[in-house]
C-alpha cells in the first residue's frame, strides 16, 4: 500500500467489507494506521485482522460474519 502518513482519517470509522482476508484485511488495516477505527465483515472468523488492526493501534470491531451465501 501507498504511504498515507499526510493523510489522517482520525475520528472516523471505517466499514470495510471482506476485512477478513486480502485486500480488505489490508484496507482494514491501512485505515487503522491512518486513525480510522475500523467496522469490518467477512465471511469467517476476523481474529487476525484484528490483531493486526491492532497492532498498529487501531481500533476493530466485527460488524458480522455474513457466512454462506446459502445459509
């Protein structure tokens, strides 16, 4: 991802979807970095996209897990 050091999302939250894996997990996280507390949904578990959230003092929440389509 680009730098984003000049660009701050302080004080606003996020929604990212697909934060559970690849590019949303990397969004997820790149916004975080930025100030962003982060909304993120998946479709399975998000346990390492917060902890890498996290990591990098961000703020996670879990929205919901949509799971199947089918279910």
């Amino acid at each position: 991802m680009s730098d984003l050091s000049a660009f701050s999302l302080a004080g606003k939250r996020i929604l990212v979807t697909g934060a559970n894996t690849g590019i949303g997990q990397g969004i997820a996280v790149s916004v975080a970095r930025a100030g962003a507390a982060v909304i993120g949904v998946g479709r399975s578990a998000m346990d390492e996209t917060a902890e890498k959230v996290m990591a990098v003092g961000g703020r996670f929440e879990a929205a919901a897990s949509a799971g199947s389509p089918r279910s």
